[in-house]
C-alpha cells in the first residue's frame, strides 16, 4: 500500500487489520458458503470505529477524517467485501438519524445502531426505480395519526435480516403532495413481507425485496422534514462514491497479492511462471490499476476533507476504481489458472465481487454523465 499516511492513521489501519485477519478471515469461507453474516462482529467493529465513527464527537462519533476513513475502507474491502458493504449500509441509517432524527429516534434507534446491536436496512430502490431515484413510486399516506405505507422495494441490502428499514416513499398528508420522504419501520412491532434474493455478488448481505401492503406506522416514524428526503439522500452520495471506490481498492490489491504470491510459487515448464513475460504483463497492469484507484480514491477523500466542490472527483474514483479492481481480479483468475475459478480459492470471491461495485450508489454510466457534465456543462440526464 503506498500511501503517506501519519502516525495515527497507521496505528489505525495496523489495529484494524490484526482484528480483521483473526477475527473476520477466519469466518468468510463459512458464511460464504452458507450466504449469512456474522452479526456477532458488528459491536467489534462499533469499538474499532466503523459505525458512526465519521460523526463529530459531540453526536457520539469518534469524529474520524474522509482520508482516515478511506484508509479503514480498503482494509474493509481488503478482507471482505460483504463486510465493507453492510459497515456502509448500517452507516447510511446511522448518518441519516443523527442528522435527522428526532431525541426519541436517536435514542431507540442510533444509540443501538451505533453499537452494532440493530441490524438495519435503506429502502430507496424498486422494481422500476434504479439511478432515477426521484422515480420512486411507493406511497405513504397520512391517516391519522399513522401513515400508512404500500408499495415494493428490490435488491436492498440486508433488507432480509434487517430489524429496521429507513424507507424513502412519496409522502401524501395536508402539508405534502407526493414529494418524497423517509420513514422508519420497526419490523419487530409492523410486520412486513420481505423476500431473500441469491445473488452472484455480495451472497453474505441478506439481498432482499419487500412489501408493504397497508403497512401502518406510527405518524412518529418520520425522519426529518417531509418532502426533503431527495436531497438528504443525494447529499450523501459523494462520500458514499468514495466508500465504494476504496474498498474496490482493497479488493483489487487482495486479488493483486494473491497472485504474486501465485506466479512466484507455481511451477511450469520448469520453471515459476512469475518468470514468463506474459505472466508479468499481467501482474503489471493490475499493478498500476490499483495504484490508479488507490491515489484517485484519495484524492477525492482529501478533497471531502477540505469541503470543497467534489462531485467530479468522487465519480471519477467510484467509475475509475470499481473498473479497475474487476479488471484486476479478471487477471487475477487468469494467472491461477483453474484454480481461480475454485471456491476454494478466494479469487474466485474477489472476481464476482467486485463486479458488483459498479452498479450501487450510481452505475458506471450514470459516473460517466455526471463527469462529462461537471466537464462540459451539458447535462446529458432528463
């Protein structure tokens, strides 16, 4: 890893590989096999930082940087990228209630999140509704002192062992027609159906679809401003974008170690095949990819940390990084050879991974019309 990084932020990092290489490494071949998560390391990873460890110290945060935090996102995607990606998901929950919520919500629902002992989940996207996020269709109505909710959400993240969803819904009351807002549902007190998805990436986060059918909550459950919940929710892309972008780094390095310990080893020919010219072709260009990403995944963090204008960068290191750590654990199953494609091996994990950054918190397209609108000032998106 060749990053200039202070004496905190490598204390940090060492603390937090050594808990991750003997409490997480050991676990992933089992629950990757099984498609579950380990939820005993959640309150581990609140003591290390992980869940609300960004906020400032004064809402119960450890106040910790966008580089720092960038740092503990590749160690994340490093050893597991299912780990990096439910640390995120709780966190996007964690943000919004302690930006938004009310003294009763924080106090039900952060503090424990916090804490690592409420499993939760984001509600935004739906069967017709991916990047278009002002698409949504599902409707909550005021009745009284309840809303009423009904409608479907697709492909949410932990969405099927979640005890909490923070969903966005277009809210209809006396004071709101139809704009959009987010509301939480206790699913131990409000049941509501909930349908586990296998997916080819990411088989540990509890992939789900869920349905609310008349679903009532209490009028209570609204989280911040009504009508506000769009840009609460793009306000937060940039960092996410970041996320992303760094734990594909870390993955990306995972698959390059991986096989240079590889091509060293293996012998063809008489010889190890790290020898060949071709073999080293491959294992330049992963290279240089990860260092790619790695310096345009920090770049862009540095630039959240200074507040300034960073749409641009953030796209271009989630587009650039999560192309890249695929690209890279393409090579990666090359240079195993047949053993790449064997579960037994975690390329294999690394290379269905991987694939799967390019899609969330906007796809590679929607990146590449967001920078060439920051370029040229021409919107190319309706």
């Amino acid at each position: 890893m060749s990053l200039d990084l202070d004496e905190t932020q490598l204390l940090l990092r060492d603390n937090v590989r050594r808990f991750l290489q003997t409490e997480v490494v050991p676990l992933v071949q089992r629950h990757e096999a099984a498609r579950t998560f380990p939820f005993q390391l959640m309150p581990k990873l609140a003591e290390l930082g992980f869940l609300g460890g960004t906020l400032p110290e004064d809402q119960g945060g450890q106040g910790i940087d966008h580089p720092t935090w960038a740092v503990m996102m590749e160690e994340l995607g490093y050893h597991w990228l299912s780990l990096r990606t439910m640390v995120n998901i709780t966190n996007g929950s964690i943000h919004r209630l302690a930006t938004q919520g009310t003294p009763e919500q924080k106090r039900r629902y952060l503090t424990p999140m916090m804490r690592g002992e409420l499993r939760t989940c984001s509600g935004l996207t739906e069967p017709n509704v991916g990047s278009n996020i002002a698409g949504i269709q599902m409707r909550a109505e005021l009745q009284g002192d309840e809303w009423v909710l009904n409608g479907r959400k697709l492909w949410i993240t932990n969405g099927a062992d979640a005890e909490v969803a923070l969903i966005i819904a277009r809210s209809f009351s006396p004071t709101c027609n139809g704009k959009l807002s987010c509301f939480i549902v206790d699913r131990r007190e409000t049941p509501y159906d909930v349908r586990k998805l296998d997916t080819m990436v990411l088989r540990c986060t509890g992939t789900a679809e869920l349905g609310f059918s008349d679903v009532r909550i209490p009028k209570e459950n609204l989280v911040g401003v009504e009508g506000e919940a769009l840009s609460a929710t793009l306000k937060g892309l940039d960092a996410a974008r970041v996320n992303i972008a760094m734990g594909a780094v870390g993955a990306a390095q995972a698959a390059l170690d991986l096989s240079i310990a590889h091509v060293k080893q293996r012998q063809q020919f008489g010889r190890p095949i790290g020898s060949f010219q071709l073999v080293q072709k491959h294992i330049v260009d992963m290279t240089v990819r990860v260092e790619a990403a790695r310096a345009l995944g920090m770049r862009a963090a540095h630039a959240l940390k200074a507040g300034k204008d960073v749409r641009q960068a953030c796209s271009i290191a989630k587009l650039y990084a999560t192309e890249a750590a695929h690209e890279v654990a393409s090579m990666a199953v090359q240079v195993h050879g047949g053993l790449g494609y064997s579960e037994d091996y975690p390329v294999e994990r690394i290379f269905r991974d991987t694939r799967g950054g390019m899609i969330p918190e906007g796809t590679t397209e929607i990146q590449t019309l967001i920078v060439g609108r920051e370029i040229l000032g021409i919107n190319a998106i309706a």
